[in-house]
C-alpha cells in the first residue's frame, strides 16, 4: 500500500475530543485553518474557486477499532462502517468543510470538527451533491424520528 | 500514523484506467460490489439503511505525484487538491455509491468508478449533503460554461 504522510495540520478551538459538539443534529460551524505545508502549496492552485472541501484527515489520537458499538448520535449501537466513530479500522477521518478564503497555504474554514494539530491527510473539491430527497439516513433518521416523540 | 490495510476489495466492469468514463459531466453508473473481508463484517450492520455511501479507497496502480498538472474534465492545469487526480501526495481516494442491497460481506452498488481488485480502506454513511445552491464548482464551473460555448 502507502505510508500516509502529512500535507498539513488543522489549526481548530479544540483541544480536547470533549469540546467538540457531537450527537443528534449537530452543527459544526467553527472556524479553523488547514494548515498546509509550504512544499505543497503549490497543490492549492484553483482550489479558491471552489465553496466546499472534502478534507481527509487522520484520527492521531484513536487507537485500535471497535466493529460494532455505540455513537453519540443514538443509544443503539451501529457496525462501525455505518458511523463516524473514530475507533475504525483504518483510522482515517472524512469532513465536509466550507472554504472561507485562502492566504498561500493556510485555507480559512468553517466547519471544523477536528483537534487542534489534527495531520491532514488530503483534500479534494466537493464538485456534486447527493439530492437530499434521494437521501435514506438509516438509523440516524430512526433515532431523531424517536427523540422528537414526546 | 498508522499502516494503511484493506478492508476488502472493489469488484468492478473496470480492468484498466482506459475504460473508466473521465472528463467533464461524465456520469458513473455502473455496478459493482464492495466486497468486504469477512472479518470486517459485523461493522457492516445497519448500513443497509443508508442509500449512499461514501467510499474511501487506495489509488494502489498509481505512482508518485504531480502537485500542478492536466485533469481529464479541463484543457488547463490545476492544483492536485482542486482534482480528483490519482497522482496525489497520499494515493488516497473518495467515491460516492449508491448502496442498491447488501449480501452479507458484499455491498452491491452503482456509481463504481475503480479498477476491479482495488483496496477499499473505509466505508462511510453519506448523511447529509450541501445544498447544490450553495455549492461554487470553481474551474469545473468555468470548465462546462466554455465547453457550451460555440
């Protein structure tokens, strides 16, 4: 395979996993910076044209996986390729983020939900979007169809 | 960091880079199975509900990187990180499927865009999207309006 290497680091407000909202409905509207190192500036050429960034990140701070257990968003546990729980078997992250503007390699953001030093691993542009009435949510629908029961 | 390893292996129409459809408005349509080691399984509970996923996978027939270069969709050269370019610092990849059924290990799925026998690293639920009036497409944007020209 490959030995993942950083392209840069998140600069977030968080420095604890326990400051970051997680659970039903959350919103991640914070702000932060995707830190890229100077050698790969280059990679960023164009990327200004674009609102919204898939960034790949790394879990550095996780350590091994559980296949099936439980989310902050329910209290029924899911097979972990179901969820975005951190515990996986290859620890590697997903965030949808907005591009606020970029100064040479530093890409101001909003929508960070990672740590504080997190290592990026990659970033792409979010070219398309899934209609969300063409969107089934599983058991995350089930779970806020059963929180707004009385 | 940690040492990248499959969870399964995509099984797809595609045997070579040729023959996977490339360039501006292509549309990935066809099926395939993410066949997932039968040790990984049990994560795979409850992903049946979910009608996309997102599929996080290893460019394992690519070699190296170019931070600046083509894209298949544009006449003009682009940053590797506003691309979906397989020549990319981490070969790391992302797909959006279309979960059509599972069988136990196997996820049957449209919108494969992979060449048969390649590494799968994780499978995330796709659960929300940006609204498609909120998105900027940046080149691919400037891309298309050139191409309707006369």
């Amino acid at each position: 395979m490959f030995t993942p290497k950083p392209i840069g680091y998140v600069r977030s407000p968080y420095t604890s996993t326990k400051a970051i909202p997680k659970g039903l409905g959350v919103k991640h509207d914070e702000e932060g910076v995707l830190d890229i190192l100077p050698e790969f500036e280059p990679g960023l050429i164009d990327i200004d044209g674009f609102s919204h960034l898939f960034v790949i990140w790394a879990f550095d701070r996780s350590e091994g996986f559980d296949l099936f257990g439980p989310s902050p968003a329910d209290n029924r546990p899911h097979g972990v390729f179901a969820t975005r729980s951190p515990r996986r078997p290859n620890p590697i992250a997903l965030t949808v983020v907005e591009l606020l503007r970029r100064d040479g390699p530093k890409l101001h953001v909003r929508g960070v939900d990672m740590l504080d030093g997190t290592p990026i691993l990659d970033i792409k542009p979010y070219m398309s979007s899934i209609p969300a009435d063409k969107l089934r949510r599983g058991w995350l629908a089930e779970a806020e169809a059963r929180k707004q029961q009385p």
